[in-house]
C-alpha cells in the first residue's frame, strides 16, 4: 500500500497542468507498477506463511498468481481515481465510496481466491473454502484502503501520503489476515492425500 500511496503522488506529479497522451501513458505505467508491487509484497507473504502449514504449496505459483489478480486488479481500480482530472467538482460522498469499495472487494476477493484456490487443489481438501475466505475479507479490507486513499487532498506532501498509505496498508492487512485466518483450520490445515486410507469399524 505504501508502494501504491507513491505511485499515485508520483503519478500526479507526472500529469502536471497539462496532461497529454505520452504523459498519460507513463502515468499510468506508475499506477500500474505500484499496483503490481502490492501484489507481490501480498503474494510473496502469504506464500511464506502458508509454506509454514502446507510444504507442499507452489509458493512460486502462489506468487504469480498473486501477484498478477492483486496487482494489476488493484492498478486498474486506482487508474480512474488517478488519472482524472480534477476540476475542482465536489467529492463523492463517503457512503458511495465505501459502497463501491464494498462491491469492488467482494468481485476482487472472489477472482483472487479462485485463482488462488488453483494453485491449492491437489494440496489441501477444500480449497473452495478459501474463495468464500476472501468473497468476505476483502470487501472490509477494500473499505479501508479507499478510507485511506480518498483522504489525501492534492495538496499533501509526499511523506505524508506515503505515511498514510503505511498506515493503511497495515489496518487493511490485520482485517484481511483476521478474516481470513479464520477459514485456515478447516480448508486449509489437512494435504488433500493425507486422510485416512483405513475405516475403523465399531
């Protein structure tokens, strides 16, 4: 979310007063590289803590899979934010916002637990428990980053916007770890080929 929080600033910085098709492109190139560097920080730790309970996970996998959903989802939902001009109109209300954000997770975290929920077949016995995982964590996870990333007015240094997007990113990881943690015992602590090859008759 940090990485985010600067590419917006930087992307800003790029578009200037007078913004035009080269100058666009580049700025979209940042948001979509912050975007992509939150997928791998969320892909690669994940991996790593999952490793922990399940040695046979791809992680590489896990991180590309990852990385890819997360990152570029992410990149393409901040683009218009980003990269619309401000003319000086009102602000959405907060309740449209979170709405959004709300429905945006909930699409978000139900692709990116599919696609993840691949890489799982074969290694745990229920992965589709972790789509519904994510279908719920991500919709409050979302609210929070947008809370984070509509606060900033234009005019806030730098610093001070890659602080929030830190503070942000670590409210919106607790709430994404918590929800989901919760969906681990069940679907996610049993090898799909370690149960029982016996019955025991009474």
């Amino acid at each position: 979310m940090t990485a985010s929080a600067l590419a917006a600033k930087v992307s800003q910085r790029v578009l200037g007063e007078d913004p035009h098709g080269g100058v666009f492109a580049v700025a979209l190139a940042v948001v979509v590289a912050g975007g992509l560097v939150e997928g791998a920080a969320l892909g690669g730790l994940q991996a790593r803590g999952l490793r922990r309970r399940l040695p046979r996970l791809n992680a590489w996998a896990w991180f590309g899979v990852t990385a890819a959903v997360a990152g570029v989802g992410w990149a393409l939902a901040s683009v218009p934010g980003v990269l619309a001009p401000d003319d000086g109109g009102p602000e959405p209300p907060l309740l449209l916002v979170l709405v959004g954000a709300l429905a945006l997770g909930a699409v978000m975290g139900a692709l990116l637990g599919a696609a993840q929920a691949m890489v799982l077949r074969g290694v745990v016995r229920r992965p589709s428990r972790w789509i519904l995982g994510n279908t719920l964590a991500w919709p409050p996870t979302m609210a929070v980053i947008f809370l984070g990333a509509t606060t900033p007015e234009s005019t806030w240094s730098t610093p001070a916007v890659v602080a929030l997007g830190a503070v942000t990113g670590l409210v919106a990881g607790t709430v994404l770890g918590v929800v989901t943690g919760r969906y681990l015992p069940g679907g996610l602590s049993a090898p799909a080929d370690e149960a029982p090859a016996t019955v025991t008759r009474r």
